[in-house]
C-alpha cells in the first residue's frame, strides 16, 4: 500500500485509487454506494461529482470522507471524524444529507450540527439488510426490467416514491431534470424493474449501486391502494432473484426502523439485519 504523501488530511486524487479501493473493500455492503460511485468514475472531482477526503495519521490511509450531494463518511476513526468535521465547517454545507453507518453519523452530526443545523429531518437508526441466497418466496413472474419506452410510465411512481419517502418533491431546484437523468440511467442499465399493469406502475425497485461484490436496492415502493398485498414481497424475490444472477453476490438494502411493514416484506423474502445507516436530511 503506497504512502500518502502527506498526513493526516488531504484531498486524494487518482494516484490513491488502488488504496481508495482497498479501504472500501473492507466493508463491500456499507461501502456500497461509494465504492460504487469510484469504480465507475474514479477519483477526479469533475467526473466523480464529488471530492474524496482522506485521512492518514501515521502515514497509511485509514479513513474516507466522501464529499458530494450526499456526506459518507468510510471506515472513519473518531479522529477522522473530528478532522472531516473540520473541514466540512470550514467549507460549508453542500450536501443535501449525511450517511452512513450509524456510529460515524451520530458523531459526524454531533460535530457539524452547531453549525450546519437544523437538519429537515434525521432518520438515526435504519437497518441495513442483506441477502446472498435465492429469495425463501417466489417471485412475481409479472415484475421484469422497465424499457427505455416505459420512462414515462416509470417516472411518476419515482417521484411519488421520493417525496414519501424523503419528505420533498425531486422537482425542487432544477425541475427534476437531474433526478429523471438518473432514472432514465437506471433504465438504460437494466437496473429498474417494476409490474406494470395496464400503463400503470403496482410495484418498482432499482438497484442503484453495484461493485463486484454487492448491490444495493432502492426506490421500493407500491402505491398506497394497493398495499397490504404482498406486491412486494414476491416483486422483491424477482428484483433480489434476477440480481443475485445477474449483478451481483450480494442483494443489500437500508429501511428506516419505523416502517415495520417493509421490514417485515424483506425478512419474508428472507433478508436479515448487518448492521445500521443513519441519515440526516437537510
């Protein structure tokens, strides 16, 4: 492992990748979205949308801070948490969230609250579930990957979905370009899948974040007239089934503690608890 050239703080570039890599590598289901995100785009700014932070303290990479519309911290010790504090005060807030796992947001947050608070909402405690083994129910035949024909379809249930689910409309700011772009990515990739009946969307998933070692569901949702059915549970066991043959070993997923009935839906498709995310929202 190389070096870094300077300690115990700086901002990595390229020449840090391998060790980037490395580090997220130790934990591939927390880890997820920003390995995710430095596998496709490495680690220049302009390309990433992001800086990655690091922290060195005697000479070898310990910790990652990951800088962009959302705050992730990365294996980060108490110091490195002080220092990425530090840094995120000095710079100003411009995430829209933190995440991550739950103890290094809880002190994150401690640190940065003073001066970046009040947060529009803070989840602290949401289950971070996986599964490597075929779904134990069967999956809904009716859900498949959407077509690139679909986007319309597909787009209104993402921005209902987002709004229950993060409290505002992914309208606000730029119209929802940036938040279509995504979608439309997700389609492109073959990585949203819905049953579709009749031009309308009864069930949907993506999976937004995939390394070679694991993937991440989001964006479940089921229109409220229709829940209580298990839609979703078998529409899960068809995401999780054609994930684990397709994409990757390991299906992941993070849910707020309170939604009992979706963490109910995902232990009857069979997930189980890893560990915790908490989520500040501004």
């Amino acid at each position: 492992m190389r070096l870094l050239r300077v300690a115990p703080f700086r901002v990595l570039d390229e020449r840090d990748l391998d060790d980037v890599l490395a580090l997220l590598d130790r934990d591939p289901v927390a880890n997820v979205f920003v390995s995710s995100r430095v596998r496709t785009a490495g680690l220049d700014p302009g390309r990433l949308g992001a800086e990655m932070w690091g922290f060195a303290p005697h000479g070898e990479l310990q910790s990652l801070c990951y800088v962009g519309a959302n705050l992730v911290s990365v294996e980060a010790t108490p110091e490195a948490t002080r220092a990425f504090a530090n840094r995120a005060r000095l710079q100003g807030r411009r995430c829209s969230s933190i995440v991550g796992p739950a103890h290094m947001v809880t002190q994150l947050w401690k640190l940065l609250r003073p001066y970046w608070g009040p947060a529009r909402a803070v989840r602290p405690l949401q289950p971070v579930m996986t599964l490597s083994t075929p779904p134990t129910v069967e999956p809904d035949p009716c859900v498949r990957r959407v077509r690139p024909d679909e986007f319309d379809i597909l787009v209104p249930a993402c921005v209902a979905m987002f709004t229950e689910e993060v409290g505002i409309s992914p309208d606000v700011g730029d119209g929802g370009a940036l938040y279509r772009s995504r979608v439309a990515e997700l389609i492109g990739a073959g990585r949203a899948f819905a049953r579709i009946e009749d031009g309308t969307v009864v069930f949907k998933a993506e999976i937004g974040a995939v390394t070679p070692q694991a993937c991440q569901i989001q964006g479940v949702w089921v229109p409220p007239e229709l829940r209580g059915r298990r839609l979703s549970v078998h529409g899960m066991a068809s995401v999780v089934d054609e994930a684990l043959r397709s994409i990757a070993p390991t299906v992941s997923l993070y849910v707020n503690d309170y939604n009992l009935p979706a963490r109910r839906a995902y232990q009857r498709v069979g997930f189980t608890d890893v560990g915790a995310f908490m989520s500040v929202l501004f």
